[in-house]
C-alpha cells in the first residue's frame, strides 16, 4: 500500500475585486493534482518556478490549507483532520526547508533548534535531550560541541545539516524536502543529496523531492512528477521521463539542460531548435482552449502523459 | 566582529556565545560619547530625585504658609518659594519623581498591551487582524486631548494611579500597530513554518520563536516613548488637566509662568523645572537613538 497517496488535491485563492471586493476569479496554484508515494522511495516534484510544487509540498504538511482533495497518509485523510486530531502525524512528517537562512531562527542555539519537536513530542530529561541532539548532529556529520552555538556561526551547508537533523531527531516517515540544496553552492550541493540518500537507506524513509533542477532530480529520484501551471503534465520513472519524454513541456525542461562538452554545443542548439518548434506548432494538442494541461493518461503502467 | 580561533573545547564548557541584542547595545551606548554622558547625568538625576524624595515629607512641602510667599532662594528655601510659600525645590524632588514615574509606567503598561495584542494580530492576521485594527483606528479617531478632560472631570479620586491608566488607555495604539507590522514581516520567515511543522503550539511560537527576535525594536520603542510620555503629564499638567496641586509634578511648577509677573521675576519658581524636563528628555532621546543604531548592523557605530 502506498504511504501517501494525493487524491486530487487542489489549492485555489481567490482573486477579489469590483464593487465589494467579490471573488471574480481563482489563482489555481495546484490545480486537481493526484500522485501517490511508496514507503522507502524518493518522488520527484519538477517544475518552474511557480508551477506549485512548493504549495504542494506545505499543504502535504498542513502549512496551507487544501480547497479541495484529499491527503492519504497511511489510510488517514490528513486534510479533513482538525489541528488537536494532527498532532500525531506530525511526528511522522516532517520538512527540510528551501532556505538554510531563513529556517533557523537566529536566536536560538543549535541545542534549542533541534530539540524543538523533542520538547513537544517526547519527554526527556535535560541530559538525554542534549545527548539525543548531539547523537543527531553527529549523524549529519557536525560535532558534538556545535550545540551551543548560534546558527549564524555556521556555513550554508552546515546550517542545512542542522535543518535535516531537525526534520530526523522525531524518525519520521515522509520527509517533504522542498529544494534543499538550491541554496547551496554546489560542491555542497553533492554532499548533502550524498548524505540525504544515506539517511534514506539507513532509516528507510520516503522523501517527496520538490526541486527544479533536473540534474539533482535525475540523480536522487526513482519516479518523477512533472508540474506546469499547477497541473501535472508527465509521470512517471526516472528513466522513463529522462529517456522517452512525451509531453511537449517535458521535452523543453529536458531540452534546457545545460551541456558541459564544448563539442555537443552545436548538438544541443539543434535540439532545442528542434523542440522549441515542435512546441510551437502542436501547442493546441498538449493544451486545452484555457491553456491547461490535459488530464494524464497513462501509456505504460508507470508512465502517463497528459494528453487528450 | 572578531574572529574567533579556538580549539576543540570539551562539551558544556567555555560556551562561546553570539554577543546578545543587550550586549550590542551597550555596546552601542558605550561608543557614543553623547549617549554614555546621557546616560550618566540620567542616572545621577533619577539616584538624587528617588533618593532625596525618601527624606521629604510631602504633606510639609505642599503646606501653604502665607508668611513667606515668593521668596527669592535662600539657605531655608534653596530654591525660593511660590505663590503659596511652599518650598519649590521640594516640589521639584517629589515632581520629578512623579512625572518620571508616571512616564515609567505609561510606558511599561502601553509596551505590555501594545505587544500582547500586536503580536497576536500580526502572528493570526486573518479576522482576528481585522477586527483588532478596526478597533484601533476606532479608538485612534477619537479626539484623545477632550476625552482625557471628560475622564479627569468624572473620575472621582483624582490621583497619580488613575492618571496612569487613563493615558494608557489611549496610549496602547501605536505600539500595537509597530509590534503587529514587525509581526507580519517575521511570520513570514521559515523559521516559524518549520516551528508549525514541527508540532510547537502557537502560544510558544509567539513568546519563544518570534518575540525574542522582536526584541531589540522593542527596547529601542520603548526607550523613545518614555521621553514623550514624560511630556505629556507636563504638558496636560500645563494646561489644567493632569494632577491636582496638592500632588507637586513638574507640569504643576511649569504652569505658574502662566502668570507673567512669575515669568518676568520669580524665575526659581519655574526655571528649574523647566531645565529638568529639557535635561530628563533630551538625555533620554540620545540614549534612544543611540539603541535604534544598535538595532540596524548598518547604522552602528562599533
């Protein structure tokens, strides 16, 4: 049974104006989007930016809330649950932020950021907490002492540890990891995914991967998603979107990847051509009058297509 | 900021801390020659007036005594007489202790409602927002000056304690509207996000997460606002609505050269009070401005 399954999840705000500020449209920033997670693998979430991947990582999680749809977690609709009846599933849920910077709050000690989901989960006594947090620390490779410092003492990379051990100290199930490493540079880029990949085997977790660079997704994920205006456009393995893309929008995405070898530029340039007037001129098949993708369909019993 | 070198230290000990907002700020306060001699000449000031006004019997200063009505200063009246022959420099002690006082804890009862109901508009926004602002504007559209007479007329026991909360009443606005702006930019920060994730309840993201990084706005707001409360129990005071006569203030003392014989002759009556109010103030907005430095990296000094 899948971990997590999204059924038709949508995220709509309302767009007001006229007289009495009346709603008079929507924003459909996830827009009827349905994809399900198995327990110990990693599902990719690609898009640009905008197209609502972040939004649909943080209404997984209940940071925003769902219009319509629903969140199976285990069995558990998670978006019809009031906050009290939530609580336990936060322990099993937990999030690895974009932004190394803005995540820890700059007053805190280390000590006190990781043992945050302690305090509300579990009771420790002071000493089995710092050991328990400096056990952690350890695990994402920083050292014991690092408890009493602050996190602006910290480099980039160090501080997105700190955010990884944080999401680990309650040994959560699902880890929404929305772009973890996009902050980063990228020699530190290769270190963290290296260690998020370790994690994931010895704790066996499951981590929905919410990125937009194809490189880091190609590299992590077993299934991928591709989002575009709020709607998934393609699923399906990674090999399967890498090698036989069949959206139009997957083929730019794949098209855009930057070319190290000086050699495959004349290559590289003739493909993009080659895509850029594909898209041009079967737009109208890929997309319906609105400009919306077409619901997906599958073509093989991994892949589906959003295609009419 | 210096570098820090040091070696693997055994865990728990030597904790190397980030300097804390307070140590930045006397930081601050220290560098600024203006604001540090502010300072001292303050605390000289409040130690002389809540120290003397310990020995003075306040029932005796306000005892009118008709035989020696204006007198110049004098070794029995060091600062000379009013209209009434009451001692002016014991007025002036026992003032100042009071408009300071008054001024004190306007600003600590505004700060405390100000930053209980910002925090919790700015971190809830949504309805809870809304009607708390209307309610704000609500009460800053009322004429303050005229509601403060009507108070002081119906109020029955007239006295330092009431005044307070009067004031206070009307006082709260501002602060609510800073903490709350201050609020809505924190929020925002994925620091409190990954807190709600992370299962902490709101109360605690409010007093714990967000309100330790609201602290240094708060300092340096509270420090500024204590000079203008100062000045308004003058100023109310001046005009015939703050406190009765038989309570010395320094807006009481200020008020008599009202009368232009005392303006034009009987300088020791309210030179004095004036002066203090003008060092009490002024002291009181350098030290102010030099903690606003201390909150902006770009502005500091040191």
């Amino acid at each position: 049974m899948a971990l997590l399954n999204i059924q038709h999840l949508k995220v709509y705000y309302p767009v007001r104006g006229g007289f009495f500020r009346r709603v008079v449209d929507h924003v459909r920033a996830v827009d009827d989007v349905s994809f399900s997670l198995n327990k110990g693998e990693t599902y990719g979430l690609v898009g640009e930016s905008g197209c609502g991947k972040t939004t649909t990582g943080r209404t997984i999680i209940g940071l925003i809330r769902a219009t319509a749809g629903e969140v199976l977690f285990e069995g558990t609709d998670l978006t019809k649950l009031r906050r009290r009846e939530f609580h336990p599933y936060r322990k099993d849920i937990q999030m690895i932020f974009q932004d190394p910077y803005s995540s820890l709050n700059p007053r805190k000690r280390v000590l006190d950021i990781v043992a945050e989901p302690l305090r509300n989960f579990e009771r420790l006594s002071p000493h089995e907490e710092r050991q328990k947090v400096q056990y952690v620390l350890e695990r994402v490779g920083l050292s014991a002492e690092s408890i009493y410092k602050y996190p602006h003492e910290f480099s980039g990379g160090q501080r997105q540890r700190i955010g990884i051990a944080r999401a680990l100290t309650l040994n959560p199930k699902l880890i929404i990891a929305d772009e973890p490493v996009s902050a980063l540079d990228v020699s530190v880029q290769a270190q963290v995914l290296n260690f998020m990949k370790e994690i994931q085997q010895e704790y066996g977790l499951t981590y929905l991967f919410i990125s937009h660079d194809l490189g880091i997704i190609r590299h992590m994920c077993d299934r991928i998603g591709i989002m575009y205006r709020g709607r998934l456009v393609e699923e399906g393995t990674s090999e399967e979107i890498f090698t036989n893309p069949q959206h139009i929008y997957t083929k730019r995405l794949l098209s855009a990847i930057p070319n190290a070898d000086p050699r495959e530029r004349g290559r590289q340039e003739a493909l993009r051509r080659e895509v850029e007037k594909e898209y041009e001129q079967s737009y109208s098949r890929y997309f319906d009058e609105n400009g919306r993708a077409h619901p997906l369909k599958p073509i093989s019993p991994t892949h589906s297509v959003a295609i009419p | 900021m210096k570098a820090e070198i040091s070696g693997p230290t055994p865990v728990g000990a030597n904790i190397e801390k980030s300097p804390s907002a307070f140590s930045i700020m006397w930081r601050e306060v220290v560098r600024d020659r203006l604001a540090l001699g502010s300072l001292i000449i303050l605390g000289i000031l409040l130690a002389i007036v809540y120290g003397v006004s310990l020995f003075l019997d306040q029932e005796e200063i306000v005892k009118v005594d008709f035989l020696s009505i204006y007198s110049p200063p004098s070794a029995e009246h060091w600062l000379g007489t009013d209209y009434g022959g009451r001692d002016v420099f014991g007025q002036l002690i026992i003032g100042a202790r009071n408009s300071f006082t008054i001024g004190l804890a306007i600003t600590l009862i505004t700060g405390l409602i100000g930053l209980t109901i910002g925090l919790i508009a700015g971190y809830f926004g949504g309805w809870i927002d809304n009607v708390i602002m209307r309610v704000i504007d609500f009460i800053l559209v009322l004429p303050f000056l005229m509601l403060v007479i009507v108070f002081v007329a119906i109020v029955p026991k007239y006295n330092v304690l009431t005044f307070i909360l009067i004031m206070s009443a009307f006082l709260w606005t501002g602060k609510a509207r800073l903490i709350r702006a201050k609020t809505l930019a924190e929020r925002e920060l994925d620091y409190v996000s990954a807190s709600k994730t992370l299962g902490t309840p709101d109360w605690k993201i409010i007093i714990f997460q967000i309100l330790p990084n609201l602290s240094s706005i708060i300092i340096v707001n509270l420090t500024l606002n204590l000079a203008g409360n100062i000045g308004i129990e003058s100023g109310l005071t001046y005009l015939g609505f703050g406190l009765p006569e038989s309570t010395p203030s320094l807006g009481t003392l200020v008020s008599y050269a009202t009368n232009p014989d005392v303006l034009q002759n009987k300088w020791w009556v309210w030179l004095p009070a004036s002066l203090l109010i003008l060092v009490m103030m002024l002291c009181i907005n350098f030290i102010g401005q030099a903690l606003k430095r201390a909150a902006d990296a770009r502005q500091r000094l040191g």
